[in-house]
C-alpha cells in the first residue's frame, strides 16, 4: 500500500508541514529535521501520490500558497506555529503533489500588500491565498492582478472571485443549539479582540441560536480577548469568578483552552459549574482534561474544493467565479 505523507511525518516524529517544507526544499526546519526526514523517504520508497483525472493527468506545474500576514491579526508572525496551518500546508502538498504539481509558498506583508503582489503578478499563474485577516479591499485587489486565484478561510458576498470557506454561522449557531438543548440558560461569550469576518459570522450565528431559545446574553458575560495565544490573559478576580455564568461559547478553541486554565487557577470544575465549548477542533483539544467539545472544522475537505476551484479556472475559460462555504459539525466531549 502507498505511503502517504502523514504516514513519512509519523515515522520521522515531524509534523506533515515539516516534511512538506522538506519534499519542497523550504526554510522553516533544521538540517538535522531535514536530514531525519529524507533519511525516512529513502527508506521507505516513499513517492508522491498521483491521481488520473478524466482525460489523463492535469498538470500545473507550480501552485502557490500565498500567505498574508499581518502583526494584528490572526496570521501574525507566529502563523507558522498554528494548528490550521500545519494541516493546510501538508494537505495541499498531497493534494498538489497528486496531479504532478508543486506548491510554492510565499508569504508577503499586509501593510505592503499593493507593492508585493505587483511583483509577484507576473510570475504567479495559479494561486491560493489564505485571506483569513483580508478585508474587501484587499481581497478585490488581489483578485484583480493575479490570473488564477481562490481565496481560503474567508468570504465576501460583494466580490467577483473564488472562495471557499467555513460556514461559520452554520457552526456557530450549532454550539448555541447544543448549549440551549443541554439546558443551559444563563449563557458568557468569549470574543476575539481582532475583528475579521469570520469571527462576525460567527457571532451572527449564535445570536441566532440564543435568540431563538428566547434568552439573552448579558453584557457582564461578554469577553473579548486574544485569539490566538495559549497563554492566559483573561485576568479574571474572584468576584468575577464568583458570577460566571453556566455555559460559555468561545470564538475558536485557543480561547476556551484558556479560559479553562484561567478556571483552574480558581479550582472551578469543568464542565460541573462552568461548562466551555470552542470552535475549530484543533488537536490540543483532546490533550487536557477535561477534553473540549468544540465544532470541527473540514481542512483538508476546504483544500480539496480550493484545488478543484483554481484547476477549473485554469481549464475552462467559461468559469465563473464561485464561493463555496463548507459545513461544519459538533464534536461532543466531556467540557459541556
């Protein structure tokens, strides 16, 4: 049976981004990772996977994954470090990899971002940008000076491109509904204190849930905090602790993994006096106790449609822009 890469970063202890980063001769590991890495393949016989579409193998030669990173945002200069994008890299390394491809990744500036895309329009003919922190603007920009291109873990109704995101209401009005179904009433919000478009959808969502169960969040329960640290910095006092409320939603799972550290310090038992559900599913979920509940979010089934959107674009000169948003789903553990 054919190795896949997941399998090469098990034998090798790595993560599927490091051996991507290996396989695509990228900065970002050490030699000696390196080394352990191809040490591994050639052992192994490991070879690229390749798919047959209908009519025969499609090539492109180079896809690029373009990344957008901006110091107040979620893609700061520690993206690398994030859970979504070790998957993302090592799935759209496979995927590339299965049509004769290869992915190239380049990460340019927010605040230059007019300036760097200019220069690479010319030599980018087929691109992925993760737009996570990207605004209307920018995402119109970009549309309108690179050929082929789809956009990943954002969406803008108003724009004429490709995109292919979450439903990030969809799933956060699962976890309201799960919260109201489990009998929960008196309800906290953990909010990102960066404002991007996906964390506006989900607010939407769960308002929605929550209003219709015909209850109310109280301003007192909301927090606004950082989305993407480990460490805690909800700074909450005993008095605040003494009126959490019963069940609370956070905005992505590095802040409900938080607010349950910050709980510790309090000696509050969750999910017995405070229950926590987050969003995203990201693997330190299952390494605490007690695990997370949280809604899982489809990475690899997101790359798989982004790669069909820009393959089609390049193939058929008739495509029309398309958005497509993926559904999520509700991962029951033992945090509510």
């Amino acid at each position: 049976m054919a190795l896949k890469m997941s399998d090469i970063a098990k034998m090798a202890k790595v993560s599927r981004s490091a051996v991507s980063l290996a396989l695509n001769n990228k900065p970002g590991i050490s030699d000696e990772t390196r080394k352990k890495i191809f040490k591994v393949i050639e052992e192994s016989g490991y070879t690229p996977l390749r798919k047959r579409k209908k009519g025969g193998l499609r090539r492109q030669a180079v896809l690029d994954l373009i990344m957008v990173s901006d110091k107040r945002g979620i893609l700061n200069r520690n993206y690398a470090s994030l859970p979504f994008f070790d998957t993302l890299v090592a799935d759209l390394t496979q995927n590339v990899s299965g049509f004769g491809g290869k992915l190239q990744i380049t990460t340019i500036s927010s605040e230059n971002l007019k300036e760097e895309i200019l220069e690479l329009k010319a030599s980018v003919k087929a691109a992925i940008v993760l737009a996570t922190d990207l605004d209307e603007k920018q995402v119109t920009f970009i549309n309108n000076n690179l050929k082929h291109v789809v956009f990943l873990d954002t969406y803008y109704e108003n724009v004429d491109a490709d995109f292919v995101s979450i439903n990030n209401r969809q799933g956060a009005y699962l976890a309201g509904k799960y919260i109201v179904e489990k009998g929960y009433t008196d309800i906290g919000y953990v909010a990102s204190n960066k404002i991007i478009s996906n964390f506006l959808y989900r607010r939407e969502g769960f308002r929605r849930a929550i209003h219709e169960a015909n209850l109310k969040i109280d301003a007192t329960n909301v927090y606004s905090v950082d989305p993407t640290t480990l460490i805690p910095n909800y700074d909450l006092n005993e008095e605040q602790v003494r009126k959490l409320p019963r069940a609370i939603f956070c905005e992505d799972d590095y802040m409900a993994l938080r607010f349950i550290k910050e709980l510790r310090k309090y000696k509050v038992k969750v999910p017995e006096e405070v229950a926590i559900i987050g969003f995203d599913d990201i693997s330190e979920d299952t390494m605490i106790m007690p695990e997370l509940t949280t809604i899982h979010v489809p990475i690899t089934q997101m790359v798989d449609q982004a790669v069909n959107q820009i393959l089609a674009q390049i193939d058929n000169k008739e495509w029309l822009a398309q958005k497509t948003l993926v559904s999520t789903k509700l991962i029951k553990r033992q945090s509510m």
